[in-house]
C-alpha cells in the first residue's frame, strides 16, 4: 500500500479535509505548493481542491502533472459551497483534462465561506452575485457567510482508500 494525499486549498478547509484523511488512514498529505509534493512515488492519490471562480484550484497542477498521474488508482475530493450537484460536476470537469476526468472518483464535501478571510473585492463580487442568485438560500449564504466543514463527511473518501488498499494488497 503506497499512496499519499495532495492538496490544494485556498482559505482552509481543503487542508483540514485533507489532514483528517491523513490522520485516519495514516497516508502522508502534501500541499501541492511543496517542492517535495511528487505524486510519481506513489501508486494511488487522494488529490483535494477547493473551488474558486467556478474551477478547481488543484486543476493547473494536475495539468502540469498530467504524466505522473495516469496510470494511478485517483479520488478527487472538492470543497465548496455548491454541494454535490450537476453544476459542480461542470466545474470539475471544466477543470481537469478528460483523460484525467476517466481514471477519477470524485467526493463532493461542503467548505466554508469566512467573509472576515476574504478580500474587499470578493466579498463584493459575492454580495453582486447574491442579488441575482435564484436560490435564496444560497444568496443568504453568499452575504453571510457558512461553515459546513464536517469531518464525518470524510467517511466515503475513507472507505474507498481502504477498497485500493484491499485490491493492493491482494495483487
């Protein structure tokens, strides 16, 4: 069993995900801004990412690492406000190159948006965006704010690890 979990966060709730996964599965975890953050050493990735301006922050990256990454069992986690939907899947995909979309499971888990992290430009483009959200729910959260990092939501990204781990270790 050989694998190793890579991220790319912006505000932290990418890096808590990530760290959790660590700490239950024991895998390392690296920022994907480390110089050591070598995905060729390993035979299967946990790759995080959170989601800003509707793209994966992990995607330019994972371009760049096109080459170490096929051929590698791969879960992709994505933090964001938006939930698992078909909208999210658009972005995902929009985000990745589809030979790496084909070899990829991927976790929708749901982030959270601290206004007080935010610059004075975001913070307007989203309260802009707010005004013409259909959902009102969502615009509220736009506005305000929301926090629904949850580490029990980490359970299928567990459970998929340890079926790569079984498979690894019967071959």
């Amino acid at each position: 069993m050989n694998g190793a979990i890579f991220y790319s966060g912006t505000y932290g709730s990418t890096e808590q995900y990530a760290n959790w996964v660590g700490e239950a599965t024991g895998l390392p975890v690296f920022d994907i801004k480390d110089a050591s953050a070598n995905p060729s050493k390993y035979e299967f990735l946990i790759l995080g990412s959170s989601i800003l301006y509707f793209r994966l922050t992990i995607g330019k990256w994972a371009r760049t690492n096109l080459g170490k990454l096929n051929g590698r069992s791969k879960i992709l986690f994505s933090v964001s406000g938006a939930g698992a939907s078909a909208k999210l899947n658009r972005w995902v995909a929009a985000s990745l190159p589809i030979e790496l979309l084909t070899q990829i499971e991927h976790v929708a888990l749901r982030g959270r948006l601290d206004h007080s992290k935010l610059s004075w430009w975001l913070r307007q483009v989203l309260w802009v965006g707010s005004l013409f959200n259909p959902d009102p729910q969502a615009s509220k959260e736009e506005r305000e704010g929301f926090d629904y990092v949850d580490k029990a939501s980490i359970e299928p990204i567990i459970k998929m690890i340890q079926q790569y781990q079984a498979t690894l270790a019967t071959t």
